[in-house]
C-alpha cells in the first residue's frame, strides 16, 4: 500500500472542487423566474386588495351618505306628519268650538225668555177697585216650564229708582203661584193680585210713601236651564202711573233654587 496522500491539485485546480456556479446551473434560473412570478403576483394581490378595500369603504361611504339623506328624508317626514296632525287636530278643535258655538247659538235662539209688565187695572163692581196685572210675554221658539210666580208688596220712600238693590229677600220662603207650561205662541197670559179698593189704595199712597210692587218668574226651558225674571214697580200719588223702579235677570242654580 501506498503512504501517498492523494493531490488535491489536478491540472493546477483542487481536485474537488465543482468549477460551475449554482446560477450556471438549469434550475437556478427556473427558482429566479418562480421567485419573480410570486413576488409578481403577491404584488398584483396586494393591488386588488387594495383596490377593493377602497372599492368597499366607497361603497360604505356611499352607503353611509345614503342612510343619513334617508334618515335626514325620514326626520323631515316625520316633522312633516306631525306638523299636518297639529293642523288637522287644530282644525278638529276650531270645528268643535264652531260646532260648541252654532249649537249654543241654536239654543239660545230657542230657549224660552220670560218677562212680564206691571199694570194697574181698574175693576168696577160693587165696591171700585184696583189690582195689579202683570202681563206675561216670552220670547225664543220653545216653550217655558215649570213657571212659577212670586210677588212681594210694601210701601216705602218715593222715587227709589233702584228698590231692588236695597231689597234684601230670600225667595226661596216666598209663596209661589204654579203656572202652566207657557207656550212661544200664547197671547194674553197674565198674573194678578187680589182687588183692592181705592180707598185703602189711597190710604197706603200719600205724599211721604208709595206702594212698591215686585215681582218674580221663575221658569226652566227645554234644555234644562233654569232661570228669573224680576221687576220692581212703584204706585206714588199720580192715580195710573206706574214707575219701574228696577230689572233683574239671573240663573237659578239647582232648579228653582235661590
């Protein structure tokens, strides 16, 4: 056996050690273009990926001003039909009131008004007398119910054009004449009092008193309102003459209460 160490050298180059380069070689080129084509193509994926991350935040940008013009649209509607609710329930109310009105109006056309004269009226029979006549007149289309009369004599200082003010009277305790049902087309319905004789007439008349007359009607209509009519008239010196010396008209509360 030999102790000769091989040459490393042949030809004056190592013995083995290749010469060719890893790119000379045919698959060097072949990983180089693979290399170029992914490097390629994640590029192109990158750039799709971007073109449709902002094809979709257009999208959602569109989107977005889309649902606000709708829901601004929506808010506007909604303000809208409240605003037509407000005017049609203002409307309902004013035809309400109009209607409320009209149909006060009708009542107050109908209802039953109740006034009377006061009079003296001469009788002549055996002893020649004289009594009070309050001639009954009614206004409105409908009838007057429940009437009733009251009346209140005294004597008292002359001229008091205003008696009633100072007349304090719960009428409530007065005694009352029932009258029927007055009728709007009645003619000549009428109260009066008891006769007396001109003697005691001009007995209670003298030049420091006169008589005082009054008179109340109470009556309720067909809608259920109850009210009266008062009137004060004074009998003085002039035989004949009679002077008004007050007018009141008023509810009554309760029926014919005070």
């Amino acid at each position: 056996m030999s102790n000769e160490t091989p040459s490393l050298i042949k030809d004056g180059k190592p013995a083995n050690v290749s010469t060719s380069s890893k790119n000379d070689r045919p698959y060097g080129f072949a990983n180089a273009a693979i290399g170029a084509a992914a490097a390629f193509i994640s590029a192109a994926l990158v750039g799709v990926l971007i073109f449709q991350t902002l094809a979709v935040y257009d999208q959602l940008k569109l989107s977005r001003e889309a649902l606000e013009s709708s829901n601004e649209s929506f808010q506007r509607t909604i303000v809208e039909m409240r605003r037509q609710r407000d005017a049609m329930t203002s409307q309902v109310e004013s035809m309400s009131t109009l209607t409320s009105t009209v149909e006060q109006l009708f009542q107050d056309q109908q209802r039953a008004r109740i006034s009377f004269r006061v009079e003296l009226e001469q009788i002549d029979d055996v002893q020649t007398g004289v009594r009070v006549v309050c001639p009954i007149e009614i206004g409105g289309t409908t009838e007057a119910r429940q009437v009733r009369f009251k009346n209140y004599v005294t004597v008292g200082v002359p001229g008091q054009q205003q008696f009633l003010d100072d007349l304090a009277l719960d009428w409530n305790k007065r005694e009352f004449h029932a009258l029927a049902d007055v009728a709007p087309t009645e003619v000549g319905r009428r109260f009066v009092t008891r006769v007396l004789s001109q003697d005691r007439l001009r007995a209670i008349v003298s030049g420091e008193e006169s008589l005082y007359f009054v008179g109340r009607l109470e009556y309720c209509d067909v809608y259920g309102a109850c009210r009266y009519f008062m009137r004060c008239a004074e009998f003085g010196q002039q035989p004949g003459v009679t002077s008004y010396c007050g007018t009141r008209v008023g509810d009554l509360h309760e029926g014919h209460g005070k």
